[in-house]
C-alpha cells in the first residue's frame, strides 16, 4: 500500500476560516487549541490543588486557630472555619490526586505533548486529531467529575491518593462511600483519556516525522515525552483495571481486597505501584526533556552527551518498572524481594546522576543567557538534584524503616514534583509562551516571580526534611498529640508562613501569564535564536503549522556551530555541505 | 534546623543511624559538588557580548566517569543496607529467645496481649493492656501485629522500628530497647478518621520491674 | 475511508514505520489492553495463589459445556474476520459484505451465549460476591460438595469474563460499522485500513479468550 | 502490512481447523486423571500454542517487519515481572 495516500487528514487545512468558534476553540483537532485548552484547565486545578495545600499547611502550623475566611466553607468541612479531622483527610487524598493526576500530568504531558510533538517533528497535526480532541474532553469530565466528589454526602475520598484497600475499599472505615467511589470512577476515565493521548504521541512521533529528522535528530523533550507515553501507556491501564476491582469492591460487593473472603490487602499496593512508579517518571521525564532544550537554548551550546541523554531516558523508562516495591517496604512484603528492589532503586538513580552531570556539562563554557525560562531550568538542575539525593536515603532500607511515611518523604516528593516538575514547568510556560500566544511574557515580573518561588519554595520544603528526620508522620491532622512532635511547633509554623508566601507570589505568575495575553511585546518567530522547527513558523502558528513541509538537515542543538557565523543553526536551515535526506532515506 | 537523628534507644539504632550519617555525607558531598558547579558555572560563563559558546557535543570519558563513580557508590551503599535489612526485617531475623507479644490493631487503638504466668500465648491466663506496651530492657520482644480492620503502622521513632500491620497477613516485628524509659508509640500510616490521635505507649523497664510489673497485672487480671 | 473529497493530500509523510498510522495506532493501543487484562488476569493468578480453597474444580459450578460452544463461536468470528480482510485485499466485495455480516452475527451470538451463562449462574446461586444465601450452590456448598466460600472466586471470574464481555460487545459495535461501511462500499482493494485495523482487535479479544477459557473454565 | 499481493494468502480454514482441533484436545486435558501440576502445564502450553497462531495468522505478526513485532511483544515483559513478583509472597 502506498504510504502518501494513506491517513486520514486532519480535514479542516482547506477550510480553516470558515469554522465556527466552537469549532476553532472548543471542539477544536488543533493540537495547539488542545494543548492551550489543557494548559488553562491544568491551571485552574493547580489554583485548586494549591487552596487545598494551604488550608492543609494552616492546619498544621496553627491546628487550633481558624482558618481565614474558612467560615465561608459548610458545616460538614470547618464548623466556625476549624477544619474537621475528616475534611482534613479528604483534603490530604485531594491535594495528591489533583497535582498529580489533574496538574502536573496534564501540564507535561497534555500540554506540551499536544503544543510540542507536531510543531518539533514538522507534521501537519497529530496522527489522530479527533481522538485528540476527545481525550482533552475525556480529561476535562474527569476532572469536573472528580471536584464533584466535595459535594456528595461523607464527603470527598479520604483515603489517601493511593487509596490504600481496606481503608478505601468499606465505607465503614472512613465514612466516605460516595466520594471514593468518583474518585475511582474519575480515575478510571482520566485513564482513557491518557491512553488515547498516549496512543496519539506514540503514533506520531513514529510516522509522522518531517523528512531528515531521524531518531537522533530528536530533540531530547520530544524523545522524553515519546518515552513518557510509553509508559502512560503501559502503567495507566494497571491503575484503571485496579480502581475498577476496587470500585466494584465498594459498589457490588466483590472481594478483590477484603481478606475476610479469600481477598488480598496488599494485592492493592502492588497494583498500585506497580502503576504508581512509572507516574513517577511520567510526571518528570518530559520535565528533564524540555530543560534540556532550554539548557541548550540558555547555554548556547550543544547539550553535553545528547546520546547519553537518550540512552539515560530509555534506561530510566526501563527500571522504572522494576522498583515498585520501594514504596512498599514497611508493608509486610516479602524481605527478598525488599532486597532486590533496593538494588534496582540504588540503579535508576544512576541514569538521573548522568542527566544532571550532563546538565552541568552543557552549561560549562557557555555564554549563558539567563532568561526566565533559563533562570527556572537552572533552578529544576539545583531542586532536582536535591530530591534525587534525599531518594537515596528511603533506598537505603532500613534507613528508610525510619523515615518511611514520615515529612522526609513529603519533602522529597515536593523536590521533585514542585522543584523538578514545577520549575520546569515554569520554565517551558514561559519559553513557549511566545509560540502559543505570540507574544513575550514580561521577563522583569518573571525574574522577581522566580527569585521569590525559589527563595519561598526552599523556605518551605526544606525544613520538611527536619521534622521527617525527628520522626513527624504525614498525613497527621494535628502534631500536638504527640509528645515528641511538639518541639517542632514553631518549624511547622515556619513552613506554614513560607507555603503562604509560596502561594501569594504564583500570583505574580498568572498576572503575568493574563497580562501578556493582551499586552506583551509581540514576539517574532524566533524569539529565543533557538534551533527547532516550531522557531521556523509565525507566532502562534496557522492550522496545519507548515505552509510546506519541512525539512530537517541536522540535529536539534547546533549552538555556536563554527560553521555559521551566528550563535544558532536551524534544523531546517540548508549549508552547502548539506545532502537532500529524501536521498539518503529515512 | 537539625540534620541530626534523635536520640535512639534500641539496638537497631546504632546500625540505622550508622548508615544514615554515612549517606548523609555522600549525599552532601554530591550536593556542594553540584550546587556549587552550577553557581560558578552560572557566574564564570554567564553571557557577554562578542563572546561565543564553546562548541562541545560531549566527551565519552565524562560519561563514563559520571556513571561509573555513582553506579560504584550506590552498589556499595546497597551492599550496606542489605546487612542491616536482613538483620532487622529477614525472614529469620527474630532472635529465638524473644519474648512474644501479640498486638491487635483497631481503629484506633492498640491493644497488647501479654502472656500470662504460664509463660504461653493464646492461653487462658493471656491479658490485654490497651495502648501500653511493657517489656523489659536489654531483651528482645516479639510483636505479632494482627490488624482487624485496615492498615496501620506500628511506629517508635526512638527505636527506629516501623512495620505495617496489615489485615490478613502475618506480620512480626522484633526489637530490643537499650534504654530504660517511656517512649511514643505512633501510627504511620493513614487510617482513617483518627489517625492523628492512635497513640500508644511503650515502657521499658529494668528486668526486675518487669517481673513485678508482670506479676502485679496478671493478679490484678486474676481478681477481675 | 473518508469522503475522497477531504483526502486532499498535503502529503503525509510516515517516515518512521512501514506500517500506516491507523494500524500503528492499533497496535500501540492493544498494547494497553494487554496491561489491562494484565491487572485483570494478574490479580485473578495472585488471588488464586492466596485462596486455593475457594476455587471449584473444573465444571462444578461453572458450564464447561457451553463455554466450548461459545469458544467455537468466538474462533469462528475470528477466521470470518480474517476472511473478511482477505476478501476485500482482493477487491470482492461481495464476500468482504458476506465474511463481516457473519462476523457480527457470531460476535452477537457469543454475547447472548455470555448473557445466558450469566443468568444461569446467578440464578444457582453464584453471584460476584459469593454465594447468595438459601440457593442451590449454597446448600450443595453446605452439605460440603463444593468450597465454603467462594467470594473471590465469584469476584475474579465475573469481573474478568464481565470485562471480556464488554470488549466483544464493543467490537460487535464497530464491526457493524464497518460492516454498515462495507455496504456503502466505503473499502477498496487498494484502501481498507477500517477493515484490517478492526480485525486487529477482534483477534486480540479472541485470544484474550483463549487464554481465560483456559486459566478460569479448565484449570 | 506493506502490500497484501507480496505473500500468498495464509490458508486460513487450516489455522482455524487447528485451533478447534486444540480446543477438544483442552478440554479432554481438562478432565483427564492427570496431576494438577501436570494438568495446568499442558493446559497452559496449549493456550499459548493457540493464542500464537491467533496472533501469528489472523493477527499477521508472521508477516510484519520486526518493528511491529517488537510493538506486540513489548508488553509481555511487563506481564510477567508484576506476576511472579507478587507470587514470591507465596512461595518464598
């Protein structure tokens, strides 16, 4: 079969101007409208996650003060604006469950999976622009559903974001039966609509390249997202098919987790992880990935090592599936196998050593423009590196018999996910920003909202690794019933008053993020002198990206090429020395 | 802020602790190592006009230096670990001459069954102390942790021991205490509308006390 | 496939797979599925591991019989399909009409035959959570003919073949699309990427079949 | 699929003859007197035997390029690590 014919074109190219506005901006196939359209819906459920942050962080600094305005919340959450302990559960399962699933995941993935695989592989839209256009919808119910679950009767989940079984599984043990039940439910669908995304890139990224841009002609975000929907892949379904047994264990009465009939507690767990590390991953690799670029980009220099970046990708993408128990060693698990999932634990973090020394290495004998987008990528370098250090110690097992469960690993999972993934978010926001909206974000308020999060940020979590070194659990709804833990008063304050600080200043970031919609400086096509093939299209570029397909002459990082006399050299940009790729095949 | 442990009062403490420090100095030389590359790279090679970047694509001998030194590092901690883990949690870890208790965990309480004056488990004579754990110093004990309804983690930080207790599993957990004294017992892991407050507490006594305490509580169970 | 019309060609390249996008959609889909039935199928293995005791010998409480029946029905629809597509890569599109019209009618069959089987086991007494109380399972199942308890039995198989059921009847669904696209003579010998790409996961759903008949009925 | 002229039509009644062939061979295996362990190997070699035809003839992997081929078997893999490490919990 001949393969010029075949696909299913993304129809609307011929008749883009005459859509209707639904069907430009609502109900659009455009992978840049689905990407935007992600973009504002992950933001407002980080905004959600955040309030959800700080009422947990006011109960923990002041547990028996009300909460600001919290007589504005009903009865059944914070009677005169205390919060109930059960409230506080549901809010703790809450905060997890929409940063990871509804925040973070769709910023990496479905934002910049959508905006970035076409308009960096030279293709016209996604292999499948419906099914893309479904899975944003998909995504969008699922996170409606899921807020739904505050509304319902007991209460939203309060079982945890891993919704450990039994606790999850019987009403009984926490009085919630309708909000765990959305919770799976939501779950469930956000898992389709990942897989349909994740089907999408994967398709993509395979056939739908520009001529020349071979594998290694890659850029390393579109390589990491490539690897991240692999895994979306592979580990979401593990999760949907656990949360349907779990949801049929609430609802029609099975016994996939209740020991009294022949069930397994810890069956759950297994499942769980099992899905839960790869989401691990999936919420950092595009991160890594995109930093890379932006590295480049500040650095004006090839990044170090680009294969050793690949090959540590892969590696990460592969091991992740072996070190699931890690989360699992206080759990009664087999010892053995507590063993060998130490050992590979103590592995992946090799391949996460390599990327940051490549970091480092690209930026040596730069000349390093620090601009908002470098300023996060430099800032994710330095937060990483210290949630991938503080990793070390809960591999190490019986280190981790000490601190399993404790702030030490809430401290850690914030270095990672906010340090790692949010600074990188942060950073491909404002460095792509020019490309979805064509115009600049204002990069005096990006410099002060980046020194002040990163000052805030450290204020914040760092000192969480003290109070998980003196024993403090997670998840407790008030540390003054225990002796021990209430020494650490006045640092739980501190933290407090930093996430508080912490949260005021985003509002610099989303002033800055309205403000420049209408009133930035426009941007040019090329804004940032970078090398990719989105930079070689107007700003925001037209349905169907390429007026004429591209074609790719080299790989992704040519800064200061001696063969040009300017610092950056496109992929698309023919020298002389150059030879057609249609020629030399794919 | 501390970086330093709180003081311990087990056996296990000397070894955790041991291994903690040991990574808290590795980890921190990586830490200065990187943090403080990055600030002198951001500052020595920061942008200035008329200048251009060094084009490196990359050096195969940094490469592998970089995976070697933490790969070596890593295994070798592992290798630490592994002896520690094994004397603590494996398969038969539990010294023959522990003195077996056995814990029923509810919400939200614990409750600890102690052998009578026969010297048996699950005989008659047994009795139940809600949320205190008495046990002698210098000795170890062994706690059969049964779960009656969801998950909970039996925590003393000042022994290092942490174990869940999971429903329909057959948990143990050995520990011997160092010190005479009274320490916290928590749950660690979320188990509904009171966690917080499932607390509970151990008390070591001197071998003596122990015995009188022991005598004392299974008269007292005897008059009831 | 698409009205020629919208097929205007701003050549797509697929450089990266001999395979077109349709199909290596397909593929990388199913891949999914497999990590599906893997929780399904995983959990069904573990749990058995866990409680041997409550798993009935082959044939006491469920229909062996019939399941061959609807076993045969399900590699038949299977050697349709593929019949199917090797009818319309030969341009006939008679038998393309004929080998999905069959397809869809045993698809269909084996549904019903599942829903039977369904009803039957819930009227002995087998129900997801176990026995229901007073039924005939109950009391053969009292008089110590068949396990105690059979709760995590009754979850993992109705679940497991329940999920099957489910994707059968999805694919009779977008069978009869095709089928419906068929008749508008919507393939050519040249184009059939809906009638290959359908296929693909009807077989998958067989022998996802093949292997629970397997593991849950025999075994 | 490249195009569908290149190779000969599989003969698809024969694979079809097989797997039924299979079936009845199962499920007389099922119920012969044989030792459970004996029993679930034959069983199982069996449905894989069949599940490869389906996925060898009906499914074309026979005749894919290797790309594809590693498409399909990627996730078998994984499959397996989650199974067997679970199952250490019983026989270990």
């Amino acid at each position: 079969m001949a393969t010029s014919a075949v696909s299913l074109e993304p129809a609307a190219h011929v008749e883009a101007h005459e859509l209707s506005f639904l069907r430009k901006y609502i109900f659009s196939t455009d992978h840049k409208i689905i990407g935007i359209q992600f973009l504002l819906m992950s933001f407002v459920f980080l905004l959600f996650g955040g309030l959800m942050a700080m009422m947990i962080r006011w109960q923990l600094g002041f547990p028996e003060r009300p909460l600001p305005a919290g007589q504005l919340l009903p009865e059944t959450m914070a009677p005169g604006g205390i919060l109930l302990p059960e409230f506080y559960n549901s809010l703790v399962t809450m905060h997890g469950t929409i940063m990871v699933f509804f925040a973070i995941m769709p910023l990496l993935v479905g934002v910049f999976g959508n905006y970035l695989i076409p308009l960096k592989l030279g293709a016209p839209d996604m292999a499948f622009p419906r099914l893309n256009m479904a899975s944003f919808w998909i995504a969008f119910s699922a996170g409606i559903l899921m807020m739904a679950g505050f509304f319902v009767e007991g209460g939203h989940a309060a079982a945890g974001w891993t919704a450990y079984a039994p606790l999850s599984a019987d009403p009984e043990w926490t009085g919630v039966s309708g909000g765990q039940q959305i919770w799976l439910l939501s779950i469930a669908i956000l898992g389709l609509a990942s897989i349909m995304g994740a089907l999408n890139y994967i398709t993509t990224v395979v056939n739908l390249r520009a001529p020349g841009m071979t594998w290694f002609r890659m850029p390393l975000s579109i390589w990491a997202l490539f690897v991240t929907a692999i895994l979306v892949l592979l580990a979401i379904p593990i999760l949907s098919g656990a949360a349907i047994m779990l949801f049929f264990d609430q609802t029609i009465g099975t016994h996939f987790f209740d020991w009294t009939d022949g069930g397994q507690v810890i069956l759950w767990q297994h499942l769980f992880w099992y899905f839960g590390h790869p989401e691990v991953y999936i919420l950092i690799l595009p991160a890594m990935g995109m930093v890379s670029d932006i590295i480049a980009n500040g650095s004006r220099k090839p990044v170090f090592g680009y294969h050793s970046m690949v090959f540590a990708l892969i590696s990460i993408a592969f091991l992740g599936w072996v070190v699931w128990g890690h989360h699992m060693f206080q759990s009664g698990m087999n010892p053995t196998l507590g063993m060998t999932f130490m050992i590979s634990t103590m592995i992946i973090a090799v391949p996460s050593a390599i990327k940051v020394f490549n970091w480092m290495g690209t930026m040596w004998r730069g000349n390093i423009r620090f601009h908002v987008p470098m300023l996060h990528s430099v800032g994710f370098v330095a937060m990483f590196v210290i949630g991938g250090l503080s990793g070390i110690f809960m591999a190490s097992t019986p280190v981790d018999i000490y601190i399993h469960d404790t702030y030490f690993i809430v401290a850690h999972i914030h270095y990672v996910l906010f340090g790692g993934s949010l600074f990188a978010i942060f950073a491909a926001v404002t460095y792509w920003y020019p490309k979805m909206f064509g115009r600049m974000m204002n990069s005096t308020v990006g410099k002060v909202h980046f020194w002040l999060t990163f000052l805030f940020y450290n204020m914040t979590f760092f000192p969480m690794h003290d109070l998980g070194i003196a024993g403090h659990m997670r998840r407790i709804y008030d540390p003054s019933q225990y002796e021990f833990l209430q020494p650490l008063a006045p640092l739980n304050r501190f933290i407090t008053v930093s996430a508080l600080l912490l949260f005021t200043v985003q509002i610099l970031f989303a002033a800055n993020f309205i403000m420049s919609w209408f009133k930035g400086k426009k941007a040019g096509e090329n804004p940032w002198e970078a090398n990719g093939l989105e930079w070689t299209v107007a700003s925001p570029p037209p349905h169907g990206n390429f007026a004429k397909v591209p074609t790719v002459y080299r790989g992704p990082y040519e800064y200061s090429s001696p063969l040009v006399e300017e610092d950056f050299l496109m992929q698309t940009r023919k020298l002389a020395s150059d030879v057609d790729p249609a020629a030399a095949g794919p | 802020m501390s970086w330093i442990l709180p003081p311990g009062a087990s056996t296990f403490a000397g070894d955790i602790d041991f291994l903690y420090y040991v990574i808290l100095v590795i980890t921190g030389i990586a830490f200065v190592v990187v943090e403080v590359g990055l600030l002198v790279f951001a500052i020595k090679y920061r942008a200035r006009p008329g200048r251009k970047a060094q084009y490196i694509e990359g050096s195969i001998k940094a490469e592998i230096i970089w995976t070697a030194v933490p790969a070596v590092t890593l295994v070798i901690i592992g290798l630490m670990s592994g002896g520690v883990w094994n004397h603590i949690k494996g398969r038969n870890s539990i010294p023959p001459n522990a003195i077996p208790y056995e814990v029923h965990v509810k919400q939200f309480e614990w409750n600890f069954t102690y052998r009578g004056p026969d010297g048996q488990l699950g005989t008659s004579d047994d009795f139940i102390v809600r949320n205190q754990l008495h046990i002698p110093v210098n000795r170890p004990v062994e706690l059969q942790l049964i779960a009656e309804d969801v998950i909970h983690s039996f925590f003393v930080p000042a022994f290092r021991v942490k174990q869940d207790a999971v429903p329909g599993m057959d948990i143990r957990v050995w520990f011997e205490a160092t010190k005479v004294g009274e320490y916290e017992i928590a749950c660690a892991e979320l188990c509904g509308l009171g966690h917080y407050r499932m607390r509970a507490r151990v008390f070591v006594h001197s071998a003596e006390d122990y015995q009188q305490w022991l005598s004392d509580r299974a008269a007292a169970a005897d008059e009831e | 496939m698409a009205h020629p019309a919208l097929m205007k060609p701003p050549a797509r390249r697929e450089i990266g797979a001999d395979v077109y996008s349709e199909k290596l959609g397909m593929w990388v889909f199913l891949g999914s599925e497999v990590m599906f039935f893997t929780a399904l199928i995983g959990s069904y293995i573990i749990l058995r591991f866990g409680s041997p005791e409550q798993w009935a010998a082959p044939g006491q409480i469920l229909n062996i019989p019939l399941t061959a029946v609807n076993t045969f029905l399900l590699i038949c629809s299977s050697v349709t399909m593929v019949k199917a597509f090797a009818a319309i890569q030969d341009g006939d599109q008679r038998l393309l009409k004929l080998y999905m019209l069959a397809t869809v009618a045993i698809g269909a069959a084996f549904v019903g035959v599942q829903a039977y089987e369904y009803t039957h086991l819930v009227h002995a007494g087998f129900l997801p959570s176990g026995y229901s109380a007073g039924s005939e399972l109950a009391e053969r199942a009292a008089e110590g003919l068949l396990p105690v308890s059979v709760g995590v039995y009754g979850s993992s198989f109705y679940t497991m073949t329940g999920f099957h059921g489910f994707h059968v009847s999805v694919g009779v669904i977008c069978m009869s699309f095709v089928t419906w696209k068929a008749y508008r003579g919507a393939y050519t010998k040249e184009d059939h990427r809906g009638v290959e790409v359908v296929g693909l996961y009807w077989h998958f759903v067989d022998l996802v079949w093949i292997i629970l008949f397997t593991i849950v009925y025999l075994v | 699929m490249s195009d569908g002229a290149a190779h000969a039509q599989p003969k698809y009644w024969t694979i079809w003859a097989y797997l039924l062939v299979l079936t009845v061979v199962e499920l007389g295996v099922a119920f012969l007197p044989w030792t459970k362990e004996v029993q679930l190997l034959v069983l199982l070699a069996l449905a894989v035997w069949k599940a490869l035809l389906v996925a060898l003839y009906f499914m074309h992997l026979k005749f894919e390029g290797n790309r594809m081929r590693i498409f399909a078997i990627a996730p078998l893999p994984l499959t397996v690590i989650i199974i067997v490490a679970v199952l250490t919990e019983y026989v270990w």
